[in-house]
C-alpha cells in the first residue's frame, strides 16, 4: 500500500523519537513491501524558529493532504514567552481541531518485563494494569474562551469549560465501541458534584450507554478516579473522559506503568487519518543527551498502523519486536531497575527496527 505521512518532529526530544521511529517505518515498508511516503513539515518552536509561527499554513495543508500525521512532541522554555496565540501548544491544538480529531485514545498497559518499574507496590502490579483512556480531545476548557482582563484595579483571568450534547455523544460512542471490543466497562470520569458541563457529560453519556446494553457502565468523580488509579488499576477497562481531565489522568496512568516513555496515543475523527503522537512532552530536561525513551512514539507508529491503514500484523510485527527488546532486557534510563541494561534513545531504535525482520 502508498501511504502519505506527515512528519512533525517539534522540539525538545522530538526529532530524536522521530528518527527511531522513522527507522522503524522503513523496515515495515520493506518487509511488507508498502511505501510509505514521509512530508516532513514544521509545527510548535521549530516552525516558530523558522518562520515565527508556530502553525504555519503549509503544515496545516500538509497534514490535510495525508493520510496519517506522525508527531515528536512541541514545546519548551525558550518558546514560554510567545504570546499565548502563538505558542507551540497552540499549534498541536489547532492540528488536533482543524483536522477535527476529537477521540484520543491513550493505552496504559504494563509491560509484564516492566513491572520493576511501577512504582506501585507488588500486589497492585499483581492484579494488572491494561485499560484505555479515551479522552475527548477537541472540547473543553482547552478550547473555550481564554480570557485576561482587568477589573476593579486587577488582573482578572477565566478559561471556559464547555461541552455540546452532539461533542460528549460522539466521544461517549467511541468509548463503548473500543469497550466491546475490550473488557466490556466503561467508567466515566467527571466531576458533575461540582461542574454543570460534567452534568450534561454524565446525562449524555447515559443515554449512549442505552445503546450498549452489553457494556457495564459506571461514573466516577476526577479526583476520586485520580486515586483510584493508585489504588486499583485493575478496576479499569475504559476510562472515558473530558479534554482535561483525560490530560491529566492519562499522566498518571503512564507512570503506574513504569514510565510515560512507552505510552502511544492515537487521536482521530470521523475519516481514517489520524494524528499518531506519544502522550509525553518535549522532555527538555533530557533533550540532545541521547536519554529519550523512544518507544511511546514507535508504539504510536504501530497504533498508526493498526486504526488508520488497517494494517493488524504491520502493528503486531512492531509491538513484538518492543517486547523483545525488553525481554533482552534493554532499558532507556526512565525504565531503569535491577539486572537491566541502559541504553541510549538510538541504540533503542536500532535494536527495535533489527527485531523486524
Ligand atoms: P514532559 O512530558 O516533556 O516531561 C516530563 C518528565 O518526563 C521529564 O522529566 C522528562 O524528562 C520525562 N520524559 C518525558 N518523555 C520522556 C521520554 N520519552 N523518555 C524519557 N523521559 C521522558 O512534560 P513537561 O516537562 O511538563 O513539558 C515539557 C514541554 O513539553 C512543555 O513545553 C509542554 O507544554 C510540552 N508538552 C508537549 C506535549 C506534546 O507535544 N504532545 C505533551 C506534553 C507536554
Ligand atoms: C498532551 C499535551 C498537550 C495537551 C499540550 C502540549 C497542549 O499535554 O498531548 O498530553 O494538554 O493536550
Ligand atoms: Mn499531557
């Protein structure tokens, strides 16, 4: 098959993950025989640097034109100046809205060879850890008005939480849809004791469940679900949730799994092509030091596979040769625990595209 993928590769540790998980592409092309056309174009600082914008027309007309996106990360402190439109945030939110991706499914799944690393305790790690967030990506307090005003002799700023019936329905279906093929639960998260956006979230969502009379449905607050996940992972099958909370949640999940290294996300809309990005940022911290875990991004290269181009072994073939990996015991630093080796960010993205073979 021919396949366009537009390449962002950010800022920070970005263009390093890319280039392992471009590495992993080309051997996919080559053993099933695909081509995979790769349009590199620039969004968040690294467009900035170029151009001053950090969305510039071109790479929204890119991604518009392929079939899949592929993104590194954007962000960081030499760009926390820019004014509020113009930073590399805005850039990803305006590729997740123009693109109309409003479903982001985040996996937490244990690594069975990674369980050194949760830092829960072993008989949370124990009962298992594999559910899915998906969170509403298009909606929200991310996308409603951002204001800053002065009143009564002070600054005043307020952010608006908003939500349609029609923006909870379509995210609550994809929620049941991705249960039926899991563990049949879903649990959404709110905070409707407080919020009149999660009281409609909640009506909604309990109507769609009337649909799935075969999915379990439960609802539970944020802050609640927040120590829940600390508490019992092995509760959760799919966790559904508004754009903040999912953000925030979809975090701390990553860690109970060892790491926000290893964590994919897949975001889309009503067509096929979707944006494919890990759930972590830039990592500034630790960006030029050949420290990045890459496997977040080469996982999402695999969900790319499997929802955007219905290609199940393509998938399957990547996700195994990152099991191997770790069965050999090679750890990037954020994976690190007792008899591992570490690895550097392209050492990892060698030994993973020589596993495809
Ligand atoms: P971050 O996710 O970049 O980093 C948090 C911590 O996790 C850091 O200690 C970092 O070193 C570590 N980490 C993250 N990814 C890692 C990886 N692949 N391998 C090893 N360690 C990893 O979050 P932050 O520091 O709050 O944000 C940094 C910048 O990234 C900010 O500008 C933020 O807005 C941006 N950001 C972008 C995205 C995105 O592009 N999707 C997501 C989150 C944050
Ligand atoms: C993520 C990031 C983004 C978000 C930021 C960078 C806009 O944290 O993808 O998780 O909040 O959605
Ligand atoms: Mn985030």
């Amino acid at each position: 098959m021919n396949k366009k993928i537009a390449v962002i590769k950010g800022d920070g540790i970005g263009p390093e993950i890319i280039e392992e998980s471009v590495k992993v592409l080309k051997k996919i092309e080559d053993k099933f025989g695909h081509s995979f056309e790769l349009i590199y174009v620039d969004a968040g600082g690294a467009a900035i640097d170029k151009c001053g914008k950090a969305l510039p027309q071109e790479t929204i007309d890119v991604c518009l034109a392929s079939d899949s996106v592929l993104l590194g990360a954007v962000g960081g402190p030499k760009y926390d100046s820019q004014p509020a439109e113009n930073r590399p945030e805005r850039a990803l939110l305006g590729i997740r809205s123009l693109l109309g991706l409003y479903a982001n499914l985040r996996p937490a799944k244990l690594f069975d060879q990674l369980r050194d690393a949760s830092p829960l305790r072993e008989e949370i790690v124990d009962a298992g850890i594999d559910f899915m967030v998906v969170r509403e990506l298009t909606g929200g307090v991310y996308f409603g008005d951002h204001v800053t005003e002065e009143k009564d002799g002070e600054a005043v700023a307020y952010d608006v939480m908003k939500y349609s019936e029609s923006e909870v329905k379509r995210i609550a279906k994809v929620a049941f849809d991705t249960a039926r093929l899991r563990g049949k639960k879903v649990c959404s998260v709110d905070k409707a004791n407080v919020l009149d956006s999660s009281k409609l979230w909640r009506k909604v969502v309990v109507e769609v469940a009337k649909d799935y009379p075969d999915v379990e449905l439960s609802h539970m607050y944020v802050d609640n679900a927040a120590m829940q996940l600390c508490k019992n992972p092995a509760q959760f099958d799919v966790i559904l949730t508004e754009n903040m909370f999912g953000d925030i949640l979809s975090d701390e999940a990553s860690m109970i799994t060892g790491t926000i290294g290893t964590i994919p996300s897949a975001s889309f809309g009503d067509s096929t092509r979707g944006m494919y990005e890990p759930i972590h940022g830039s990592a500034p911290d630790i960006a030029g030091m050949d420290m990045a875990n890459p496997i977040g991004t080469i996982l999402s290269v695999a969900m790319m596979m499997k929802y955007s181009f219905h290609m199940e072994n393509e998938a399957k073939v990547i996700e195994e040769a990152v099991g191997k990996v770790l069965d050999q015991g090679y750890r990037t630093k954020d994976m690190e625990s007792a008899n591992t080796t570490v690895i550097g960010c392209k050492e990892m993205g060698d030994r993973i595209a020589e596993l495809i073979y």
